[in-house]
C-alpha cells in the first residue's frame, strides 16, 4: 500500500464548491487587493484564537518579519530563539541584519527549553542584555511552548515575545490555571496559511495575531509600504499583503478546523497503540505531550513526529515499501552554513543536535485510513526485525 506523506485532496473533495464559489466571488468582484475577504478572516482568526485583533500578511515568514520591524529590530539588536525550526524563525532576523542566539531545546517536547532560555539571559552581561529585543519561542510540530516560564522570564526583563505558531494555530496550553489558544499568549502571535498546515491556503498566506491596538496600528501600516494615504509614507514598511483569494479559502475552511486536528489526533492516538502493540516503544518514541489531556487541543499534530534509533536507515526502507516521511529537521540553525559566522559548532547543543538525527514524521493528515497507519507501524516493525 503506498502511503503519502500528505494528501489535501480529502478536504478539498469535501468543500471544493464552497471553495470554487468563495474563489470566483473575489474574482468577479474585482477587489483583487485587500478588501471585505480580508476584513473577514482577520475578525475570524482573532475571534478563534482569543484575541483583539489579527493582521493578514502574505506569509507565516512575513509574519515574523513584519513583527521583529513593528519592534524596530535593527542592526546591533539580539533576538532570542529555538536552535531547531524551520529556517524562517531565524532567517527573518538576520535579513534585518539583526543577530539571532539560539537556545537548545527541551528533548520531549522539542520547544525551546526554558531554562537553556533563562540560562542564556542570566550568562549576558548587562549591556549585551540590554541589546536583546525580542524572544521567539516555537510552537513546534502543533503543541504549545512551555509560555508561562517564558513568559515570566520575559517580564522579569521586559523583553517582548513573538510566538511562532506557523505550526500550530488552534494549540491550546493553560497559563495561570486558564485555557489559552497559541497566539493569545505573547505579543504577537504569527501563523502560517501555507498549504500543508493544519489551515492551509491554496498559496501563501500569513496572519499575526495581537492584543495591542497601537501593535496593530503599526502592523497595518508597515504592510502597505508604511504608508497611511497612497504615496504619502510614515514610515518604512514592505509589500506583505495577504490575497484575498487565500483568505477567502481559508474563511471557508476555519469552521472546520477543529474537526480536522479530532482527526489528525485520532490518528496520533492510533500510531501510539500501534506502536505499543508492536512492541517498538524501546526503538521508537512516540510524540510526548506536555500540556493537559483536559484541554480539547493540547497537541494539533501538525507533524506525528518520532524518534528513531536508525532513521536514515529506517527512512530509507520506508521510502523503498511507498512509504513517505520526511526529517523536519536534519541540521540546527548553529550548524547551517549560513549562521557559521556565529561561532556555532558541533556540541554547543547537543539535545538540538541528537533530535536532527533522530526525528522522523510520518504521515498523520485528515482522511488517511487506519489501514495506512497500519502499514506504516507494520513496517517499522519489519525494519527494527531485520
């Protein structure tokens, strides 16, 4: 049986005339640049994940982006971050010339560890400390970083947080002993549309989430170029418009978003009794989840992420039976080539180091059948036999 790594196909059978009808309404109205579709998503987003309001940009990166220059991040400046994300966490520092510093990374949860984090700050003299202008945790794979230390640390220095949610939009964690949704925890929250999240447009597309009016205020005008009236500018900003044909996609698809991570958990809770029945527990660790089992959305398994003893070798023979999965993420950011000039080397962070050899997603999207989830274990299975 060949089992695809993702398939946006099933989603798409279910709501393809919505789809088809909200991509021809924009077409036909001609709004082809901001407009009511953006007005729209931004209400619902910020409603769905408890805030004031949200920013549609045209990127989870942009996100980031346009956050770190709503905080006038700048040459000189530190920006504090996980050691083990997608590149864009730390990209979008350095194109603002900026310098990220990376922090190892806890290895059950593989979120930013908040004790390397605190570590970090207490090892910076004052003045170095002073420079630091922003905190990025990760909501890595779909689970929520450990906010409340983080956040606690970040008070005690007042340094602003920017939560990378790209994975993990509808995560819940408890802060204070009360439910809270990723990107209603920091002072921005920043997502991704791309097409292989939980909420993917059909295209890029990004939104930020905020608290803050005048936050807000700013985000809306660094998007259009910095400009409040056409070719009269305030400020220096970007093009990062969201399309309107993305968020009306994604305002068709946000109502059943919660029904899409019950199934990608279902599945998760599938892999993990099949794995124990297997008896692979000794040579595969299935995703651990900290935050509480009492919240509806503790874990929205962007990624079923394992650890595997062998997995350049496991993956292989998974690829050679059809079987797809895929490394996220093979090298940290210390070791790529890019962030060389850091001083970064093998060793500075072993528990980022020994996830990049040993994590492995497997496949967890909605509509997949237990028969694929079968074949999958039923594989490994053989593997770890030979």
């Amino acid at each position: 049986m060949k089992v695809p790594l993702l398939d946006l196909r099933p989603p798409l059978e279910e709501l393809r005339d919505e789809i088809v009808e909200a991509v021809t309404q924009v077409i036909d109205s001609t709004r082809y640049i901001m407009g009511p579709e953006i007005d729209g998503l931004e209400s619902e987003i910020s409603a769905y994940c408890g805030t004031t309001d949200a920013v549609g940009v045209s990127s989870g990166t942009d996100a980031l982006l346009l956050s770190l220059m709503v905080l006038d991040v700048a040459p000189g400046d530190l920006v504090l971050t996980s050691n083990f994300s997608f590149f864009a966490t730390a990209g979008v520092v350095a194109r603002l010339n900026a310098t990220p510093v990376f922090v190892d990374i806890d290895p059950e949860t593989f979120n930013i560890d908040p004790e390397s984090l605190r570590k970090t700050l207490t090892d910076m003299d004052a003045e170095t400390r002073k420079r630091v202008k922003a905190i990025i945790p990760v909501h890595l794979y779909g689970q929520c970083s450990e906010m409340e230390t983080i956040l606690n640390i970040s008070r005690e220095i007042d340094i602003p947080v920017i939560e990378d949610g790209a994975q993990a939009i509808g995560a819940e964690c408890e802060i204070d002993g009360q439910k809270k949704s990723a990107g209603s925890l920091g002072d921005f929250g920043c997502f991704s549309f791309f097409p292989s999240k939980n909420l993917g447009g059909v295209g890029d597309g990004g939104i930020v989430t905020v608290n803050n009016p005048e936050l807000a205020e700013q985000l809306r005008l660094k998007r259009v170029h910095g400009g409040e009236h056409k070719y009269y500018h305030r400020v220096i900003g970007g093009n990062f418009r969201l399309d309107p044909i993305q968020a009306a996609v994604i305002r068709v698809k946000l109502p059943h978003l919660n029904k899409w991570h019950k199934q990608r958990q279902d599945n998760a809770d599938h892999y993990n009794e099949l794995f124990a029945e297997a008896g692979l527990i000794s040579k595969v660790r299935t995703p651990y989840v900290e935050h509480p089992q009492s919240l509806k959305n503790p874990h929205i398994y962007n990624q079923y992420v394992i650890r595997a003893e062998r997995r350049d070798e496991l993956q292989s023979f998974l690829s050679e039976n059809e079987i797809a999965s895929e490394v996220y993420y093979p090298l940290p950011f210390h070791l790529q080539e890019c962030f060389l000039h850091l001083g970064g080397k093998a060793g500075d962070f072993p528990v980022s180091e020994t996830a990049a050899k040993e994590v492995l997603a497997l496949p967890v999207y909605p509509g997949m059948t237990g028969a694929m989830r079968e074949t999958v274990v039923e594989h490994i299975a053989k593997f770890y036999q030979f």
